[in-house]
C-alpha cells in the first residue's frame, strides 16, 4: 500500500509540475505548496526509501513495453506490477 502511495505522490507531482508549466491558475484560496506526509510516513528517511524504489520501478516498466503480445509475457507484467506487493500492504 504504501509503495502504490509512493508512485502516486510522485505521478501527482510530475502532473501538478507539467501543469503549472503550461497554466497558469488564477484562484481566490492559496492552495498548499507543502503537503504534511507525517501521516504516512515515520520520516523523511522512510519516505525517502519508498521514493527510490519507486523511481527503481520506473525503468522496469519500459521493459514490458511492446512485448505483452503473449500469455506468458503478460503473467510476468502482472506480478511485476501488481502482485508482487499484494503481501505488503
């Protein structure tokens, strides 16, 4: 669960970053430009491990691609990417 966490913390930054980019967004409220992780996380040495794996993953995912044209190809994308930490949540 908390690596799912982590890959999308770092999508919605990647997001919100691409947007700012090229949108300008004109709203009354301020919105908050740092988000309170304590929640999640014990501490900036925890999230930072998650953030690494999951930067680690993201290479690995370019290996599937174009090649998930058979069964065999598409059970090791399968636990690869989602199987693999149903255990750890």
């Amino acid at each position: 669960m908390r690596k799912w966490l982590a890959i999308l913390l770092v999508c919605v930054m990647l997001l919100a970053t691409a947007a700012c980019a090229t949108v300008e967004v004109e709203t009354t409220e301020k919105l908050p430009v740092e988000w309170d992780l304590d929640s999640i996380y014990a501490s900036v040495e925890v999230w930072q491990a998650d953030y690494d794996e999951v930067m680690g993953m993201l290479d690995r995912y370019e290996e599937f691609r174009g090649t998930l044209n058979n069964a065999q190809a598409i059970y090791d994308y399968l636990q690869f990417a989602y199987y693999r930490t149903m255990g750890e949540c």
